[in-house]
C-alpha cells in the first residue's frame, strides 16, 4: 500500500518551485538550513569556511516582501459580502476553519498562497453526525462544515473521470497523538473519493519496514470531493506556474551574491604583510615596540586590496535588486489589450491589470467555497464576496502627490483634481467630500502666516 503515498507526476513538476518559494518566505533561517541547495560550495573551499561564511548570510526578503504588498494591496478594505445564507453568516464566517479565524482573515490566507505557488486549495469538511437527526441539532452540537487550507505540496495526486471531474484525491493529514507527558503527531494520507474517505497511516511491519495501512474507512454526507482551487497562474487542471517565480531567482541569485561580496569585504578589510627579498630563514617579530632591521634591497610593506571588485560587486547587487522591483511591480501594470467600451467601463473602478485579475479569480473561488458549505446543508446559493484593492501602480504615492501640488501651484492642475487623487491614495478618508471641504476651508480663514486674498473684481 505505499503507493497511496506516492506523489504523482504533475506534482512532483511543480514541487522544486515550490521549494525554492517555501525556502524565500522562510527568510534567512529558512535559506540557511537548505545549504548547498541556493548557496553552493565553491571549488576549493573548506568546509569550515563554507559553514562560517553560510551562517553569517543574511536573505533581502524581497519576494516575502512583495507577496505580503500584493496580498495588503488586494484587502486594502475589508472584503464585503452579499447573500450569505443564515447559517453561514451566523456560525461559519466568525470561524471558518473551526481553529478560531475569522472568514477575512481565512481570505488573506488564501489569496497570498494562491499568489505564491500558482495555486492553493481549500478542502471543506464536517464531523461526523451520527445520531443527529436536525439542523438544529447540528447547530447546537456544531457539527457544521469548515474549510481547511491545503499548501499545494499537500495534495499527492488525483483521478479524474470521463466527465473531467476529480473521482479521487490524495491528501497528507497529521493527527494527535497524545502520551503522557507529550503529544506526538502521527502521518495521514487521506483519500477522497465520491461520498467516501479511506485513511492511511505508517505502521511498522514485523521485518521492521515502514508501511503504509488503512486504518478507517468512513462514509460523508457530500456528493462528491469537496476541494476548491484557486488559481493565480493556471498552466492546467491541478496545475500551476507561480506568478513571481522570475523574482523567486532573482531573489536566490540575490542571496548569493551577497555572500560572496560579505566574504570579498571581510577579505579585503584585512591587509597583508608582504616581505620582498627576505630570507625564509629571518625570523621577524612584529609589535608597536619591536623594530626590524633589514637587509640591503629588501623591503616590508601592507598589500591592501584596490575594491575594484567590491564596488563592482555592489553595482551588482543594486542592479539585481532593481530587477527584482521591477519585477514585482509587473503585477500592477495594466495591460494593453484591446478591450470593449463595458470592459473599459469596469477597468475605471477596477484597473486591468494581473492582480486585478488574480482577484476576480479569487471572488470566483470563494463564491465557490461558499457554495460548497451551503450544500452540506442541502442548500444552493453560498453568497458572494467582493475585495476592495488599492490596485494604484503608483509605487510611491507621497513623493507623487508633491508632483501633483507643484502642478496646482502653476496652474496646471486643479485643487479638486489634487483631492481627488489624494482620496484614491488614501490619503485623506473616502467620507470626506470635495464641495463639504470646499466649505470648512472657507470657514477656516487664511492659513496662518498668509496673507489674505483680495475678492476678485466684479
């Protein structure tokens, strides 16, 4: 039975991306204990100085960086809902996954896996409801469906039948197991199929070899495999590309690079005494009180380095990490397609651009999830969701607005044009309007230290 726990094909493609990702977001711990992997041992090093100059490394987390904008830019506001039905407003949004989080903090959870690895899943679950026979006795037992978040390395394969629909799914799980004085966690591999779930876990067998055994084999109340996918960079069914991959190497170069230019600084900051025509048999004592005669023709100097190479090296480094913004700010330019005068309409309050589309596919995806836990209720609708992002490419919005107010000084720029685009970079509160602040500047008086302007003529 060890092939429940073989990762399939098209998983284990996907698998090496998700490693270089996983180690990223991770941060320095995270980099330093993948080793050789993203900082390789130079040709003739000692291992002793790989080590050392490994555990002085320090990672830029510019793609962690990146991930943890794009997923603040996308829930810039809280995320609205509409049409919930009454047990889903009630008792699965205040605690979605049933370990205490809240539905929109499930969201953010979701969407920054999604944009990471390409793809992230979401299984939806209930306990069991033996013996209980009402809705209203679910309720009161809370025995209701929650959701749980899958890291995509989690799902190990899956079966698809004639109709394109996921028959069987292989999922790694661990449970608790409790002693006396610890908790240790044991390996599952679950296995979904339609209205059924079988679960495997390591035994030991007699010739000491592990193995893996069905221990339970229990029916569910839902038709089907409850999983929904959300979908960042889809390259196929179950498949994905992660949309920042190219700042993911940019990042690992990055690292490496700035190793070797820590190393390059620690070398050059040590001089080196260099003799010129000395015997190897003169002994020569150095000290702020020792004095050295030498012989005729021989000399005794300091060989510094230039830094040539550490200025080149550092020109490098501002280079790549100009790459890598550049790179992270390719989700937040919108596109040239052509589009239909209602497509331009929607891009006006929703600009067109990748994580604008990351986050339709989202909305699309939870909608989803919502409707899922309505039918193990027997109901149809689950409601919808709408994020409000902040999808301005502006990357720097206060050095823009003071642009913007030189425009006005000169003329060209309107004052109401200058608070309209300090709204829309949050600058001052949406609630406050143009004609209302018109007003209360007017009330005000002059600033301080100006002088009053003259009424213009009639």
């Amino acid at each position: 039975m060890n092939e429940v726990a073989k990762q399939s094909a098209a998983v284990s493609a996907m698998q090496a991306g998700w490693d270089l990702i996983d180690a990223l977001l991770g941060g320095t711990v995270a980099m330093r204990a993948a080793g050789k992997a993203y900082m390789p041992q130079r040709l003739m090093e000692e291992g002793s100085d790989y080590a050392e100059r490994l555990k002085c490394a320090t990672l830029l987390p510019a793609l962690a960086e990146t991930i943890e904008t794009m997923t603040g830019r996308a829930f810039y506001k809280p995320m609205t809902d509409k049409d919930l039905p009454d047990f889903i407003a009630a008792e699965v949004w205040p605690d979605i996954d049933r370990q205490g989080t809240s539905a929109e903090v499930f969201a953010q959870s979701w969407f920054k896996q999604g944009g990471s690895f390409g793809l992230s899943h979401v299984l939806i679950d209930s306990p069991a409801t033996v013996g209980v026979k009402t809705q209203a006795d679910q309720t009161a037992a809370k025995l209701r469906p929650y959701a749980i978040l899958l890291h995509p390395s989690r799902v190990l394969g899956w079966l698809v039948n004639d109709r394109g629909e996921i028959e069987q799914l292989r999922v790694t799980f661990q449970r608790e197991e409790r002693g006396e004085f610890d908790v240790k966690m044991v390996e599952q591999i679950r296995v979904y199929e339609f209205a059924r779930v079988r679960v495997f876990e390591k035994i030991k067998r007699t010739d000491g070899a592990d193995e893996w055994a069905q221990v339970e084999d229990y029916a569910t109340a839902y038709p089907g495999i409850p999983l929904i996918t959300f979908y960042t960079q889809r390259s196929g069914f179950m498949t994905a590309d992660p949309p920042l991959r190219e700042l993911a190497y940019l990042n690992a170069k990055h690292w490496r690079q700035g190793s070797g230019l820590d190393d390059l600084v620690e070398t050059a900051m040590v001089p080196i005494l260099a003799g010129v025509g000395l015997d190897d048999r003169q002994q020569i004592t150095i000290g702020a009180r020792s004095a050295i005669n030498l012989p005729m023709g021989c000399d005794l100097k300091y060989v510094e380095h230039s830094g040539a190479a550490i200025g080149s090296g550092r020109e490098q480094l501002q280079d790549l990490e100009d790459q890598m913004r550049k790179a992270g700010a390719k989700l937040l330019t919108p596109t040239s397609a052509t589009k239909t005068a209602t497509q331009a309409g929607d891009d006006s309050a929703r600009e067109n651009s990748q994580l604008a589309g990351y986050i339709r596919k989202f909305e699309a995806s939870f909608a989803e999830m919502l409707a899922t836990i309505a039918r193990w209720r027997g109901q149809d609708e689950g409601g919808t969701v709408e994020l409000q992002p902040n999808l301005d490419p502006d990357p720097m919005p206060a050095e823009s607005m003071n642009v913007l107010a030189k425009m006005v000084v000169t003329g060209a720029l309107s004052q109401e044009t200058l608070f309209a685009e300090a709204k829309r970079r949050g600058m001052v509160s949406d609630a406050v309007q143009w004609e209302d602040e018109q007003a209360r500047i007017q009330a005000q008086g002059p600033a301080t230290g100006t002088e009053p302007q003259a009424p213009p003529a009639a």
